[in-house]
C-alpha cells in the first residue's frame, strides 16, 4: 500500500519478473531505480489514462517515452493497426506504406530527400554514424553531455574529468578502442566544442546532437547554438546529425529543424513515426543517402524494417498529425501545463524552474535555468522523488527520473491540465 494505492499485484508480478529478466524490466528505467519502490505494472490505456494491474488509473505524461502524440490507443491507430495485422505482420519483402510512410517524412522534415526505416532509435544513430564515416573518410564523433543516442557502444561514454578530454566507456562491456574516437563536449558550449574541433583538426566525421536536449529533462538551444554548429560543420567538413528521434514531428510537425531553421546534413528519428510500435528511420540528402546499399556500398540491413504494422501505425499517426490547427491545440495544452506548473511553484515557494519546447516539458527542483547537464545539481533527485511519489499516489504518472521530460499529448484535456497542476501544488509541498 502507498497513500491510497494498493500495488500488491503489481508487486508480484514484479517479484516473478526479477526471477526472469535481469531488474524486472526490460528497459532499466522502467525499475524505478532512481526513485525507489515497486513499477505499476500496466493492464491497459486510452487516451490520457493508463491503468495498472491493481485497478489504479493514472494521468499519463509519459506516453511511452514520446511516440504516443495523439493519446493511448487512438481509434484510427488501432483501426489501422488491426487492418494490418490481417494481412500479414511481415514478409521481409516491400511494402506500399513503406514508400508511403517515407514519402510524408520526406515531406514534412525540411533537410531529407530519402529515408532509411529502420527498427530503432539507436539503430538508427548507429547506422548514421556509419554513414557519416563512410562520406567523410574520418572516424571520430562528437557528442554533447546529457544528451542519449541510443545504446550502441560509441554513444555510451562520459566526459570523464573534464568536458574537452577523450569519452570513456560509461558501461562495462564497451571497448575503449572504440569510445577513442568520441568526443564530448558540454551542450550550448560552443568555446568547448571549438577546443575539440581544433585539437582533432581534420579527424571529426560528424557531430551529434538532441537539437532540443530531452535526455537531461528539457533542455533548449541557446540561442546561436545550433546556428554555430552548422557553421563549424561547414568550416571542417564535418557533417552534422540532428538526432530528433524525440523531438521529431513533437516540437513541430518538421521537428526541431523547422522550428529553429538549422537543417543538418542527416536526421534520425523513431517514436512517433511508428505511432508506439518499434521503429526508427535516418535521412539526408539524396546523394548521401544512395550510398547506403543495395545503391552504395555502406551496409545497413534488418529483416523487420519498415514492418508492416509500424508503418500502418506511423501513417496514421502523421495523417492526423498534418490536420490543421492540431499543433496550435498540442501548444495550448502545453502552455497551460507551463504556466499552471510556474504559478503552483510560486504559490508554494519551493525553488524549482518549468523549461519547455512546444510538448516536452520539465520541471527540475533548482531556481536557475537548465544549459547543459552540468548545471542540474545532485540535490534535485531527492526532491524529485518525493515529489514523484505524491504525484504517483494522486493518479499522474510521470517519468520515474529526475532527468527525464514529460510528454503532452492531444488526448491530454484542460481537466487533465487542472487535475495536474492541483496534484503538483500538494506535491511540491512535500518535496522540500
């Protein structure tokens, strides 16, 4: 029993988990290490609601981890899901919402001409990074603090005991040979990154970035940031990735590149554009994409790519995500969420700070604003833990990490907002 709530099934479940997967879980953050105590386990969803094993109903601003834009089992999703699912789940042969699916990416995001799917975010990095190197003749990567790529073993690094030195591995298992030729830089630091692009002259393939960060909570370009990055590409031949596999078809219907203007050379994306099913994609121009096999000689293959299933649900998703006037009402739900979370913060005089790009959102227990991951101080997950448990007790599931964003979506109603922000005035109370 927590404050109301009975997770006695889910606890058991938990325990019979653990015998079987390593932690549990199939994901680690979904063992709510970072905040202690047992995962709902989940039964059911629609709309705004999830519902876990123990009859408990939540407002969700998870959304699992972003894909699901329009809200939990969405009719024409499922309907379109479902239509698939008759006709087949794969055939590991092509199919017309392949084609389809990337003719509306190609369409919506301003800096691609051709699309790879794939069945991944990380796949998806990590067939750009291959890419990258193959065009450029150069092996090294550039990556910024506090910003994920997937777990492929050239992502998985820190800055070690500064930001200008070489990555080291994060993770047993990855070898320092390969994270040798990773860079990190602190984000929204240009002065850093120039150090790096002058002490490895020649040597950088591309450099990679969340062009919003939403793997350290939400944090957004400052100003000229993005603008300084294409420059240096351009200056040393470096490529530039976007990695908007989050923040693509979320911050605006062409990603953060139409909402900033900045187009890298390739883009990656996933979540949404499979409407909650697996999948990821990476594009660019026409004439660095045909180096990609079976046209080029990079190779890149996967049985389950472009999966009937997931470009059934992405073409759904994206058909109504191009309706008009359905990112204006996306923002309105998100504002209303931003300021009704700023005015409980002030109410309570707690220090904690509310960052925001269109639908992603967080909230971190600090009265300074978020650059990079260097400014979150230690302090912040103990507040965000009893924080996230009074939230959780009250039905609103939010991320279990203080470093993580929340996700609006359509389905999110002005009583979901209302519901929330009264939640978050008990719950910042009990977070000092």
């Amino acid at each position: 029993m927590t404050n109301g709530f009975s997770l006695q099934r889910s606890e058991e479940f938990f325990r019979k988990a653990e015998k079987v997967i390593p932690g549990g879980v199939n994901s680690p953050v979904r063992a709510f290490g970072a905040v202690g105590g047992t995962p709902p386990f989940i039964s059911s969803a629609k709309g705004s609601k999830i519902y876990d094993v123990d009859g408990n109903e939540y407002i969700d601003y998870v959304c699992s981890w972003g894909p699901l834009i329009l809200g939990h089992a969405h009719p024409v999703v499922v309907a379109a899901i479902k239509d698939a699912a008759e006709k087949g789940s794969s055939f590991g042969a092509p199919t017309e919402n392949e084609f389809l699916l990337a003719e509306k990416i190609v369409e919506a995001v301003p800096s691609i001409e051709k699309v790879r799917l794939v069945s991944s975010g990380t796949e998806a990095t990590m067939s750009a990074v291959r890419l990258v190197r193959a065009a450029t003749g150069r092996d090294k990567i550039l990556k910024f603090t506090g910003c994920y790529h997937g777990h492929a073993d050239s992502f998985l690094v820190q800055a070690g005991s500064g930001a200008l030195t070489l990555g080291e591995p994060s993770s047993p298992g990855v070898p320092i040979g390969v994270t040798a030729d990773t860079l990190v830089a602190p984000y929204n630091d240009l002065d850093s990154l120039d150090k790096l692009l002058s002490d490895n002259k020649g040597e950088v393939a591309a450099i990679i970035v969340e062009p919003v960060a939403a793997n350290m909570g939400c944090v957004p370009p400052k100003e000229g940031f993005l603008e300084g990055l294409r420059e240096r590409c351009d200056l040393n031949g470096t490529m530039l990735i976007f990695d908007e596999v989050i923040t693509g078809f979320r911050v605006a219907f062409g990603g953060a590149q139409e909402l900033y203007d900045v187009m890298p050379d390739i883009t990656t994306l996933g979540k949404i554009i499979g409407g909650g099913l697996p999948v990821g994609a990476y594009g660019g121009k026409a004439e660095l994409m045909d180096m990609i096999a079976p046209v080029g000689s990079v190779y890149q293959a996967g049985t389950l790519s472009g999966n009937p299933l997931a470009t059934s649900a992405g073409l759904a998703v994206l058909n109504e995500l191009s309706k008009p006037g359905t990112y204006e009402k996306l923002e309105q739900r998100s504002s209303d969420l931003e300021l009704g979370l700023i005015d409980a913060i002030e109410t309570v005089k707690v220090d904690a700070t509310v960052q925001r790009v269109g639908s992603l959102l967080c909230l971190y227990f600090t009265d300074k604003p978020i650059k990079k991951l260097e400014d979150i101080p230690d302090s912040v997950s103990g507040r965000y833990k009893r924080y996230f448990h009074s939230m959780l007790d009250s039905g609103i599931y939010l991320a279990p990490s203080a470093y993580e964003a929340m996700f609006i979506s359509l389905a999110h109603s002005s009583e979901d907002i209302e519901v929330t922000i009264k939640k978050s005035v008990f719950a910042l109370e009990k977070s000092r």
